[in-house]
C-alpha cells in the first residue's frame, strides 16, 4: 500500500520523497525522472540499485512500521519486494 498512491513507490527509486503532499505532488515529482510516464515504466530505468535506494528510503520513513497502511505519506510496497527478492 502506498499513501497517497503507487507511484510514491516509484519515486522513491530516485529520491527521498519528502515534501510531497497530494497525489498531484507525487505526478509532478515522478515526471522529473520518467517524462512519459503513463502507468507503464521503461524496465531499464528501475535498476537493482534503484531498488535497494527505493527500499532503504521506504523503510526510513515507515518508522515506526505501520501495521496495516501508511496513514501519512509513505508506502510498504518495500515490504513485498524485500519478500519477493528473499525468495528468489
């Protein structure tokens, strides 16, 4: 679950996503990095070390760790990448 929606995940692959207040502000923010972004992602620009970046600025802000959703502006998507690549 992301707060205030998905692609908050996604600009936490490029910055620390502080600031952001509305889901208008996440849109704008998300352009600066993927300029044509439209729901779809260009596979090379999400690198695994843009992931780690994305988990480790994720988990820093869901401190302490919510339970169920983030009630400010966050996500716990990093909760099911760190799963999913445990796994693997």
């Amino acid at each position: 679950m992301s707060n205030p929606k998905f692609e908050y995940w996604l600009l936490l692959h490029f910055e620390d996503g502080s600031g952001v207040r509305s889901s208008g502000d996440c849109s704008e923010r998300l352009k600066k990095y993927l300029p044509n972004y439209n729901k779809g992602i260009d596979i090379k620009r999400i690198t695994p070390e843009r992931i780690l970046e994305a988990i480790y600025r994720a988990e820093k802000r869901d401190s302490p760790p919510c339970m169920d959703w983030p009630r400010g502006v966050g996500t716990t998507v990093y909760r099911l990448v760190k799963s999913l690549t445990r796994e693997c």
